[in-house]
C-alpha cells in the first residue's frame, strides 16, 4: 500500500479502480482544499521544470492551467474575470514578447 495524501483529479478514484485496485479518498474542508490546492501549483510546476521533452512540457502546463483554475474557481473568481485582470496588467506593464532581461539599474 501506498499512501499519497494528495489533491488528485476527480476521476483518478475510478481510474485506480479500474486497473483492480482500491483508492481510498475523502472530500476536504475548504481551508485544507485551499492548502491543498498550493501545494499542487508548486508540484505542477516542479513537474514541468523537470520534464525533459517539449510535449511533457506542454502537458505539465496543461496540469498547471488546471491548478490555476481550480485555484480561480476556488475564490470564487471564473475564467474571464482572471482573462480581464491579466490582460490588463498587460496592457499596463506589457507580456514577455520582447524576451528582456534587466541586467542593472542605476
């Protein structure tokens, strides 16, 4: 037996269950689900750091996006609400296009 003690996606259980196994799970409080949810932003995105590959990566963002989802919806925040905030702090302080680095500053 392995125990995880993980926030996990709402189909793994099943998924486990269909390869003759038997998950066990419990729904958590709001103030563990939040924890939680943190915890698993920082494992996504050691995940993608450490993929090795271009199309790990882009499944290791993908997992990210979805964290970062589940994290908007968490505070009661949805998808276009978070779309209007980033675009504008682009429009205020720009993206990452230009790829710049700041070297100094006097």
């Amino acid at each position: 037996m392995i125990v995880y003690n993980k926030l996990i996606r709402d189909k793994i259980p099943q998924i486990i269950e269909s390869k003759g196994k038997k998950a066990e799970v419990r729904v958590m409080d709001s103030d563990e689900y939040t924890k939680m949810l943190n915890v698993k932003l920082q494992e996504e995105l050691d995940e993608y750091k450490e993929a090795n590959d271009e199309s790990d990566q882009i499944a290791e963002l993908a997992d990210l996006v979805e964290v970062v989802y589940a994290i908007l919806d968490n505070k009661g925040l949805s998808i276009e609400e978070f779309e209007k905030v980033r675009l504008a702090k682009q429009a205020e302080r720009g993206g990452f296009k230009d790829k710049l680095l700041l070297v100094k500053v006097e």
